[in-house]
C-alpha cells in the first residue's frame, strides 16, 4: 500500500518474496506490566465488550501502561488511543508506574481534545483506574469509564496491538545508549506512528490523514 501510495504498481506477492529474500520481517518478544493488585477500589463494568469500532473520533478511547527496560534503567508508558482511527491522543512517560503518570495523561488529554459527554474510556483492572482520584476525574468531564474482566488481554486489543508495534519495530530491533535515548527515539515514532504510519484499515492513510480527511468529508 505504500509503494502504491508513492506511485509504484506492484503486487503484494512479489512485496511479499522481496522482504522473504532479504529476512525483512518484524521482531517479537514478549514482555508484560502487570497493574493489577487486586480490588483496590472500585471495577467497571466492561461497557467497551470488544467492540472497537467508532464512527467518529473522541467516541471511544483505551488506555494502559507498558513498561520498557533499557540495560537494566526502567520507564513506563502510558498512552490513550483513539479506536477511531488508532491514534495516540496523548501519553505520559515515567520512571515509576505511580498515580501522577496517568493523572498526567488525562490533563494532557483534556488539553489535546474536544471532551464530549458520553466518551467512554476502557483499561482493565489496573490500580491506577480504580484509584479514585482517576475515576472523579473521569466523572467531572462527563466520561464514561470501562474496564476489561480481570487477566483477559484480549478485552483491551486495541491498546496491546499498539504496544506490539511499537516494540517490533522501535524497542526490539535497535540498540539505545541509555534511556534517555530511547525516550528520545520513542517521541520521534509516535509522531511518526500518527503522522506517516499507514494502516490498511484506515485506506492506506495514517491516523491523522484519516480523521482529517474524513472530516472534511463529514
């Protein structure tokens, strides 16, 4: 899609023999931050259900954290993503998963977009979104939280399929000097993952041209 984007006329096969020829493929590992500590406050009911899809942006948004180690420093990313389009509204980085990394994230998202009552905002069981300086937070802007039954990923896909991008193709296949320079690199791929990034989905456009686009059409 984005040969043909560029103007090339070439079949996926012959994409697909190419990268096979040249070992072009992504790196997977696995590697999980688990939040959850028990009732710590109060569970949402899971309102999102798996359905991912939205008809416009700001309708439905997730959010968890991952953790990253660089040569043995830790940090933690905390993102929301718009399952719209899959774009990352906002995101905080830390170096200790605490309270402050998520309330950051969501005055950050209040800044970034238009809050209209009814958007509900999915994570699973996790400390943090049971916390209720979290879940007043949510209230005041009209926001209806959710969350995924305890222990089950698959509730949360949207969000774990970013983190898998993002490892396969930032964390995994380069070597950093420190955190810091990962920090860096990450800045630069989530601008990248939202500016220029294709998606089949989307049409072949990333997540800004697709709103943009879909709303001048609108």
């Amino acid at each position: 899609m984005q040969l043909r984007n560029e103007g090339f006329k070439v079949n996926h096969k012959t994409v697909y023999r190419l990268m096979k020829e040249e070992c072009l493929k992504n790196v997977r590992k696995r590697c999980s931050y688990h939040s959850y500590r028990g009732e710590t406050g109060l569970v949402a009911k899971n309102i999102l259900n798996r359905n991912f899809s939205a008809t416009a942006p700001n309708q439905k948004w997730t959010t968890d954290v991952t953790q990253v180690d660089i040569n043995g420093s830790w940090c933690y990313l905390s993102p929301i993503l718009d399952m719209y389009n899959g774009e990352i509204v906002c995101y905080t980085l830390s170096d200790r998963p605490n309270l402050n990394m998520v309330m950051k994230m969501l005055e950050k998202a209040y800044a970034t977009r238009d809050i209209k009552k009814g958007l509900v905002l999915h994570s699973d069981q996790g400390w943090h979104y049971q916390h209720y300086n979290y879940q007043m937070s949510l209230k005041q802007h009209g926001i209806i939280q959710s969350m995924s039954r305890r222990g089950n990923c698959l509730d949360n896909a949207m969000m774990e399929n970013f983190f898998g991008i993002m490892k396969s193709e930032l964390l995994y296949p380069n070597t950093f000097k420190n955190m810091e320079h990962f920090k860096q690199e990450l800045r630069k791929y989530i601008e990248y993952y939202n500016n220029n990034r294709i998606k089949l989905r989307l049409k072949g456009m990333s997540p800004v041209q697709y709103r943009v686009c879909n709303s001048f059409l609108s």
